[in-house]
C-alpha cells in the first residue's frame, strides 16, 4: 500500500467505531483488515454473496485489503471493477473520485506513470468539479511524482507546490496532516536531487506547521512525536552537510527525545546522520535491533537490504573488509531470494486473477443461458396464453353462431306455421265459396247513392 493511502487509511481508523456489531460494513472491514486480511476478504466474498453490501463497495474494500498485502495486480483489478460500475452507474461521484484517486496511487505504484497520469488528470477534473479541496491536493501531488519519475523534475517540483498551496492555511486536521506528508516526500525528493538547500526550507516549513498543530484535541500525541521524529532525523543530517554542524547537534538531539527515536525504525532512521558524522560504531549499534526485528518477521525484503547496506557503509569506513565482503554475499543472496519470491508471487497473484476471470466468465456464461432460458420460458409462456386466448375467442364466438342459429331456426319455424296457417285459411274460404256464393252488392249501390243525394239537398 501506497504512503498516500496508508495516511488517509490511518486517519478514518483512527476516528473508526471499532464497537460495531455489524460484521458485513465498510467501518469493521476497514478495522480488521491489517491483522486480519484473509478474513476480510472472505467477510468480503460472504457480503457478496448475502448481497449484504453493493458490489463496487465490495471491490474497493477488496482492493484496499490486496494493497496491504503488496499484491498490487489484484488491488488494481478490483480497484478498476469499482471503477467502471461507478462509471457506468453514474449514481455515486464521489466513490467513483476516490477509485480514480485509487488506480492513479496503484499504477504509480506498479511505475506505469503514465497511466497513473491518465489518471490522474481524469480524477481532477472531477474533483474540482465537486469542489474537493483534499482529493484535488492528492492528485497533484500524484502527477507531481509521476513527472518526477518521467524524469520532469521541475514540473514535478510545481506540482508539488501546487498541492502544498492549496492545502496551506486550512485549519482541520485532515488536511494539516495531509501537508506534513507532503512536505515529507517533497523534502525526500530533493535530498535525493542533491538540492540540500531547498530541502532545509521546507523541513523548516514543517516543523514549523507541526508547532502549530500542538495543543489541538484531535490531533493525537503518537501522531505528532512520529511526524517531528520523521522531520528532525531528515534536518539534523541537511543541517551538517551544509557545514552548519551544531544546528544539526541540536536537531538529532531533537531526534532522541522523540518516542519514535526508541523504536527500531527510528534507530534505522538515525543512522544516515551517524553515517556523515563518523559515528561508525553508533551506525551498527542502532542497525542491530533493527535488523533483529527484521529476522523476526521476514528477512527477505528491501528495508532489511538498506540496514545491510548502512553496515556496508560503516565497515568501509572502519576498514573491517572481511564484514563487508560478508555483508555483500548475504545481500546478493537477500536479492536473489527476493527477485525469486517476486516471481513466485506474481505467478500466484496472476493465477489467482486467472481463477477470478475464469470464475467471472462461468458466471457470466451461467447468467448468460439463466437469460436464455428466461426468455423461452416467456416466449413459451405468451404463445400459451395466445393461444388460450383464440380458443376463447373461438368458443365466445361458436356460442354466438350457436345463439344466432337458435334465433333463425325459431323465426323460420314461426313462419312456417303462419305459412301453414294461411294455407288452410285460404283453402276454406275457397270452400266456403264455392258452395254458398255471397249476393251480389252492385244493385243496392246506387240506391245508397240516391239517398246520400236527397240528404245533400
């Protein structure tokens, strides 16, 4: 994991509810998972599953658990998945600033700098265009060390400068810490570039910010004595190498009466002034528990290789050739060890993201034919249905002939038995003619006419 991320990552511990009850959450996954990395990822896998947390929480939660174990391939992959479903959705901008943040801080880590530039730049045009001051900060400085890497120092050192003076003058202690930090990587680069100068105003700059945060109530004690530690071991070494010897006297004083001077590390941090002040002896002694507690852990690694180096140093100068030359075979066997276990571990890790896309392609394959099969039981479904509906269609309309038929068979036998009637009325009126004929009416006709006329008169 990144310096960068580790600060901001020690930061929401620090004012984390580590009383929750709930196990499936962000706040106790983020509790656990530097002592117990392999149970948050599989808290992580059970919250998937039990869809007891979204899915791109889930990945980013994943990434940060493979940032701590150093497997940086798998913290990109999955820090990437949070980002495109971010990106795809829309719904969450500020998850999606903080994943860009992310992939730029783990590709400048994996030294693919111009990717974690791409980055970068995408992240903050997001970030000012949701107005956050802090993410702002951490992508220039990003940039900042990308173009230091790529070789543009000075533009780096701009960059720098830009981040640092947007953080400059803010009062809350996120951002105060933020600044320390960056004064500290800012004063490593330039001692490394030899501007020792330069390097002294700004671990001034520092020490005068951390003057400032004392007092406050939410700035704790452990995190200040480590930041002077931190500051005064870099200003006591600048100091002598600028030829003032006792301003660099009173800083490594400074230095011992911190907490921090009394741990290993801060021994091992010791020694680069030990080393220009000709304290040979002194380097091996504070190198000793150092590289002791190294043994205890894991020998094979990088800072164990620089405590071997700065014994190298002081046997050189002490003239003890036999040690150095005993030194030099155990670190050539460190290194070998290291680049084989390197090996090893990226074959693991890349198997390991073999295993996940393959799972992700069977379940996209499952999900696939779960699709398939949906939609035939739906199309199946509807031609049934269809189907039901025409043989209802065609029984209303059977039932409807049937009614008509009832109807017309009803009428035309009406009128086949008023036909029928007819026929024998017309038969017996013929009958009744033919045998006793009707008198004739045309004689009584004009006399009914002459009565009609006298009464005219």
């Amino acid at each position: 994991m990144s310096p960068l991320v580790r600060l901001s990552v020690s930061i929401c511990l620090a004012s984390g509810d580590k009383g929750t009850k709930d196990i499936y959450t962000e706040q106790y996954i983020t509790d656990i998972y530097m002592d117990e990395p392999k149970r948050a990822l599989q808290l992580l896998d059970e919250a998937e599953t039990k869809q007891a947390l979204p899915i791109y929480m889930v990945d980013d939660l994943r990434s940060m658990v493979y940032s701590y174990l150093y497997q940086d391939k798998s913290a990109f992959h999955y820090a990437r998945r949070a980002y495109v479903h971010d990106s795809i959705s829309g719904n969450h901008p500020d998850h999606l600033l903080k994943m860009t943040i992310t992939l730029a801080d783990i590709s400048h880590t994996l030294s693919e700098y111009k990717e974690s530039n791409r980055y970068a730049v995408e992240g903050l045009e997001l970030a000012r265009r949701l107005d956050d001051r802090q993410s702002e900060c951490k992508l220039l400085f990003c940039m900042g060390e990308n173009k230091w890497m790529l070789s543009l120092k000075e533009e780096g050192y701009e960059l720098f400068d830009k981040a640092i003076a947007l953080l400059d003058g803010r009062k809350d202690k996120l951002s105060k810490s933020m600044l320390s930090y960056f004064y500290g990587v800012k004063m490593g680069y330039l001692i490394n570039d030899n501007r020792l100068e330069d390097a002294l105003q700004v671990g001034l700059q520092r020490e005068k910010l951390l003057d400032g945060m004392k007092g406050n109530p939410e700035v704790r004690e452990a995190f200040l004595d480590q930041q002077y530690g931190y500051v005064y071991s870099k200003l006591s070494r600048i100091c002598h190498l600028l030829g003032d010897v006792e301003r660099g006297k009173e800083y490594h004083k400074k230095y011992q009466s911190t907490h921090a001077y009394n741990t290993p590390a801060g021994k091992r941090d010791a020694t680069p002034y030990l080393l220009v002040t000709k304290q040979y002896q002194a380097v091996l002694d504070h190198c000793r528990d150092f590289k002791e507690l190294m043994r205890r852990q894991d020998t094979l690694n990088i800072q164990y290789v620089g405590v071997l180096q700065r014994e190298i140093d002081a046997y050189l100068a002490l003239k003890d050739y036999e040690k150095v030359a005993a030194l030099r075979a155990s670190i050539l066997s460190i290194t070998d060890s290291i680049y084989r276990r390197d090996k090893t571990n990226v074959a693991l890790e890349l198997d390991n993201l073999y295993e996940v896309n393959e799972k992700e392609a069977r379940i996209a394959e499952q999900a696939f034919q779960l699709t398939i099969r949906t939609i035939t039981l739906v199309f199946i479904l509807c031609i049934s249905l269809l189907s039901l509906f025409f043989l209802w269609r065609m029984w209303v309309q059977n039932r409807k002939i049937k009614r008509k038929n009832q109807v017309l068979v009803e009428r035309i036998n009406e009128q086949m038995s008023m036909q029928t009637e007819m026929n024998r009325l017309r038969a017996d009126a013929e009958r009744v003619s033919e045998d006793q004929p009707f008198p004739e009416t045309e004689q009584t006709e004009p006399e009914a006419s002459d009565g009609n006329e006298e009464e005219a008169r």
